[in-house]
C-alpha cells in the first residue's frame, strides 16, 4: 500500500479512527511552558509515528512543512482540513523555499512541526533541517515520542504506523533543544543530540 495512492476522502476514515483513540499524554507542560514564555516551538517528530500527533495537536494552527514528494500530496490535504497551515519542501525537494517559510513562522511568533528524517528516509536518522530552521529562528526543537498499543504498518520505507481503533496512545513531549546560533550542517554534534532526544522520547512511549 502507497500513501501517494490513497484517496484524500481517507482523511474522513483517519478522523473517525482517531476519535477512538485513548490518549495518554505526557509533557504537555513542557510546550505549555514554552508558550506562555512566547518562545516558538519546533516540534520534530519520526516520520513513522506522525500521524498521532498530528491527531493531538489539531487546529493550533501550527505551520507543517510537508514533502513535495509524491506521499505529501495526502497529508498536506488532510493537515488542511485538521486545522493546519502546510508548507511545502523538504530536505530533497524545495529544501530552502521550505526552510525558509518555517524560519519566517517561527520568527513571526507561530509554531511549527516536522519530521527530521523524512520524506524518504533512511528512517529514524535526522537531516540538519530542524536544527538548522530552530537555530536561524531561536526557536525551541520539542521532540516528540509516539507509540500505540496496537497499530497497523503501512509498506512505505518507514513502515508508517496507523493505530487501530480503540488502542492506546500515548504521547510524549520530551525536553527541548536549543541550538546554538549559526549552526552548520558540517556541526553533527546537535543532529546526533536530536536524534538522541527523539529516540529517548520514543523509548518512553512505548507499551
């Protein structure tokens, strides 16, 4: 099954799915706290565990950055219709038109979400574009850890995860990370610090 192939009226079956989710939801006063100190927020997230948070955070009006690659075309119509601003570009296609749009919505006040390795893997190993948009924007990387306690894979690269109806989910919101300013791509130590931080979350998550 190839998400590029599924009928955007899918996103009506998503919603119904996920309306009998049963949420556990852990660090919500982590993104609390960044809010109410009015520092913008990057939410980064496995491009395999997404689409539960993406449930969560529904019409807050957070700005997605959503792959010009074929799969994007599904979900930047279904963020739309959960309340979503989208961008569109990646780090393979449209990288900087996308990096920029995020740096100018942060800087701007709003929040933003991204997953570090999509749209095409390899999986679970970050790209630079999260800590290169929160260093430019001196904005706060949220990882965030996602997992159910029954799910189906879809057969993409990452072996994206649906949860099925009824299931537990639980929702971890781990420690932010700062990048310093001026950061560089050539610099692995906050990309290898990020993916730490996602995994650490994730491990959390987990049933």
């Amino acid at each position: 099954m190839k998400l590029q192939n599924v009928d955007p009226l899918l996103s009506g079956v998503v919603r119904g799915l996920a309306s009998t989710w049963r949420l556990d939801v852990s660090g919500e006063d982590v993104v609390a706290s960044l809010r109410t100190s009015g520092e913008p927020v990057v939410f980064a997230v496995w491009h395999a565990f997404l689409l539960a948070p993406l449930w969560h955070r529904r019409r807050e009006g957070i700005t997605l950055l959503v792959s010009e690659h074929g799969d994007g075309g599904y979900l930047a119509r279904a963020a739309k219709r959960w309340g979503y601003e989208v961008i569109r570009g990646s780090s393979t296609r449209g990288g900087i038109k996308g990096a920029l749009g995020l740096v100018r919505v942060l800087q701007a006040g709003g929040d933003v979400a991204l997953t570090p390795d999509g749209p095409t893997g390899p999986p679970r190993i970050p790209k630079p574009g999260a800590i290169a948009v929160a260093s430019r924007a001196g904005a706060a990387i949220v990882p965030v850890g996602a997992f159910a306690s029954s799910s189906w894979n879809v057969g993409s690269w990452d072996e994206f995860s649906v949860p099925k109806p009824f299931s537990r989910v639980r929702l971890v919101y781990g420690e932010p990370l700062r990048p310093e300013p001026g950061f560089s791509p050539e610099d692995q130590r906050p990309i290898e610090e990020l993916a730490l931080l996602l995994e650490a979350a994730t491990a959390k998550a987990r049933f």
